[in-house]
C-alpha cells in the first residue's frame, strides 16, 4: 500500500521533530499511515552526547509530542533500546577478555 502525499509529508516532518531529539535514530522507521505513526526498530543515545540520558524517558516525552500533533490520531511505538546508560556501565563494567593468555 502506497503512502498518500498527506503521510508522506507528515512522515517528513516526525522525522525533522524526532532529528531535534538528542536520540540516534539511524536504526529506526518511521512512518505516517492515516494519522497513525509507526516507529519501529531501535533507538539509542547519541555517541559523544554529553548527558546521561534516559532512553524510557525521552521515547515517553516524543511520544507525547508527536501525540500533540495536528491529524495524528496516535503513536504506534515498537523500539528497542540500546546500550547501557553511563550510570549503568560504572555499575556493571564488562568484563574483558583477554586473547593472550
């Protein structure tokens, strides 16, 4: 099925609003069907971005704004999360093996 010139303009503008967010988005689709937005795939923190950021929290925050929107009936929001948070790695560091032994 093929997306009306309306969805597809207003996929156009979900992806200029979700850009602004400080979210890596390289893995997740976005798209605009009869006033519902799809996002699916994952998410994750952008690398060098200086916050600790949660994931949970800015999805929630997007959704709602994306919810506010003018012709959007709902957020569909099928996302995976990625990596630990700065917080959660101190706390848990991996353990690295070594190849020389």
């Amino acid at each position: 099925m093929e997306m009306s010139l309306a969805d597809s303009a207003m996929t156009r503008e979900i992806l200029r609003d979700i850009s602004k967010r400080p979210l890596d988005i390289s893995d997740l689709n976005v798209s605009v069907m009869h006033g519902v937005i799809y996002l699916r795939g994952k998410i994750d923190k952008i690398r060098g971005y200086y916050d600790d950021i949660d994931l949970h929290s800015e999805m929630n925050v997007l959704t709602k704004l994306l919810r506010q929107k003018q012709g959007i009936r709902d957020v569909v929001c099928e996302v995976d999360y990625g990596g630990l948070s700065i917080t959660e790695r101190v706390r848990h560091p991996k353990t690295r093996h070594s190849i020389y032994r």
